[in-house]
C-alpha cells in the first residue's frame, strides 16, 4: 500500500478543517498511517514502532500523535479524515491535562452487565432520538431524570459511562463533526445511522463501545436543549455535570430484549472460552498480572477474559510502585486470547485463539 499517498489525501482534507469550531482550541496534532511493517509521518517511512499499536494516540518523539492502522486500501477518504482528528481530540485532551479518564482496569471486573441498567439507557436512546429529531423538551427532562436515576442505583456503571462519554463520546461527536464540514450528507446519515443503533440492545454488551455513540448524542442533546458548556477540561464528566438538578425517576422494568442479548452475550463470551481452551497448551501457564489490553471490547465473565489485539503483562503478580516501572517491565504480544484471571487481574492461563 502507497502509504504516502494516503497520508496526502488526508492531509488535503486536514487542511479544509475549521479545528476550533469542532472542539474550543482545538489545533491539528500531528497524524501517521502504517501497516504490518512501516508507517509514514510528514514526509518520511519508517519501521513501525513498537508504541503504534491499534489506532488511538500515542507518544512518540515526545510529541503528542494520532495513529491510524490501514489493512487495506481507503474507500472513504472523508471517513478516514473525521477518524483520524477523533485520535488528535485524544492527543489533544492528553496535551491539555485530561483527568476524566475511566478506570478500565477495574471496570474490566466490576462493571455490571444488568438489563436493568441497560433498560433504562435503551429508554434514554429513544428520549436522545426525541431530542435530536424533532424538539421535545419533555423527551430531554426524561432523559436527565432517567439518567439520574441510573446514578444512583448503578453508580460505578454510570460513573465507568460518564468517563467514556467525556473521552470517547467527545471525540465521537468531534468527528461526526468534521464530516458535517467534509460531507453533509454523510454526517446525516451517520448520525441517523447512530440513533438507530442505539435502540439495538445488542449494542450494550460489552458496555464500551456504544457508549462512544451514547456520549455523542448526549452531547448533541446538551448543545441544542441548554447552555452548558461542554468544551474545557474540568473534573467533572459532562454527563455528571449536567444532572446537578435532575430529578430521578422510577426505573423502567427490565426489557426482555435486553435479558435475551445478556444471555446470548454471555453464552458467546463462555463458548469462546472453551472453544480456544480445547485447541491446546496454553501459550503461559503460571502467576502474572494482566496489565494492558484492547479496552475497547474486552470482557470477564468471573472466570476468563475474552481478549482481541494484543495482551500486556508482567511476570508474577507483584506490581511495582510506579507506572514507569510497571510499563518498562511489561511484555506484549500481539493477537486474540483467553486468560484464566481473577478479579485482581492475576492470570494463571493463556490461550491464544
């Protein structure tokens, strides 16, 4: 693949982009694609570096980067553009002093795949749709009241959500809005194509991922029904902030699509497990401590993790006192894999699958 002709067609379209009006302050970071083996920054291939892994944003040379991972040839380059600023969002909260950030370590054994939270959040899909398809202030104060609600009685999942909502769900919204400048009518249909999917109870197990929707038409529901400002950086999750004066409301019975997808969900996750356990030897056997993985759909069922990309470890289950030192003793390797972990993060087994 012509990696430099990609990063020129993407650029062309960078430099189309009114950056503060997507975000307050918000200036281009530098951007690289890369394959297997190279990747390609302001002029010049270079082997892949060991930090580019997925695509997210990264350190490297001591700035601030976003990264993108091509397997194949680009179909929609306008696409590609919006996704590629969503990762600069990320290395520009992280050059601005980002605190918001979700504990996924924790979250990965104490998130709780209820229907009842999951109800409620499909309910609040359908007040969102409300909000943003027609102008229904009823449907807003429901939404709010709904969300305070979950607060209270679900407040690690709700509080585990507000943090992906303000990462992830702004930087989901940041780029649905450079295809609003790119290419209108794509982000129409993007953002139908969004509330839809939102009603799909599928789509909240695992949790994550439809959060980063979830966050960017909450966002679009604060824009259009309040004053609240949801640029900046402070401590507060937006999604937190904006319940200051909600009042909460009973709890909507559990949904039996939401029950049905829990437990195919669940069935899946285990299959998986024994599916990739029966093919063999385990690739580690012993006492190590998961430390990094692929947040975005990795998932525990009490028993074994369900992991995609790559897993970072270290040896024994002893962890040292700084990150520094955590991060320079870890391994990495690369592919899909269950691990037989506890709650702690100690793995005894792995299995690639």
């Amino acid at each position: 693949m012509d990696l430099a002709s990609v990063y020129g067609r993407i650029e062309e379209r960078l430099e189309k982009i009114d950056f503060p009006a997507l975000f307050r302050d918000f200036c281009r970071f530098p951007f690289a694609v890369y394959d297997e083996t190279r990747a390609y920054m302001e002029g010049a291939y270079f082997d892949r570096p060991a930090e580019f892994m997925a695509n997210t944003s990264v350190k490297y040379n001591g700035r601030d980067t976003a990264i993108w991972l091509l397997t194949e040839e680009p179909g929609d380059y306008d696409t590609l553009t919006s996704k590629i600023v969503h990762e600069m969002l990320h290395a520009f909260q992280n050059a601005s002093g980002e605190t918001r950030w979700a504990d996924e370590r924790g979250a990965l054994v104490k998130y709780r795949n209820d229907p009842a939270n999951v109800s409620a959040r499909l309910e609040e899909a359908a007040c969102m749709k409300a909000c943003l398809t027609g102008d229904s202030p009823e449907a807003f104060r429901r939404l709010l009241s709904l969300r305070k609600a979950r607060q209270e009685r679900f407040a690690f999942e709700y509080d585990y959500e507000a943090r992906i909502e303000q990462i992830e769900g702004t930087a989901n919204y940041v780029e649905l809005s450079v295809l609003a400048q790119l290419n209108p009518g794509l982000a129409e249909k993007r953002w139908e194509g969004l509330l839809e999917k939102l009603a799909d109870p599928a789509r909240y197990f695992p949790a994550r991922a439809v959060t980063y929707m979830t966050g960017a038409a909450m966002i679009a529901c604060l824009r259009r029904y309040t004053d609240m400002d949801t640029d900046g950086f402070t401590d507060t999750p937006f999604a937190e902030a904006a319940l200051a004066d909600a009042v909460p409301c009973p709890l909507p019975e559990a949904d039996p699509g939401a029950e049905a997808c829990l437990a195919e969900w669940r069935k899946g996750l285990r299959e998986t497990a024994e599916r990739t356990m029966a093919k063999g030897k385990p690739v580690l056997e012993g006492e190590y401590r998961m430390i990094a993985w692929n947040v975005y759909d990795g998932c525990w069922d009490g028993q074994y993790a369900v992991l995609t990309a790559f897993v970072g470890y270290i040896d024994g289950t002893q962890l040292p006192e700084t990150d520094q030192e955590l991060f320079a003793m870890m391994k990495v390797i690369q592919g899909n894999f269950v691990a037989e972990v506890d709650e702690n993060l100690r793995i005894t087994r792995l299995w690639e699958q």
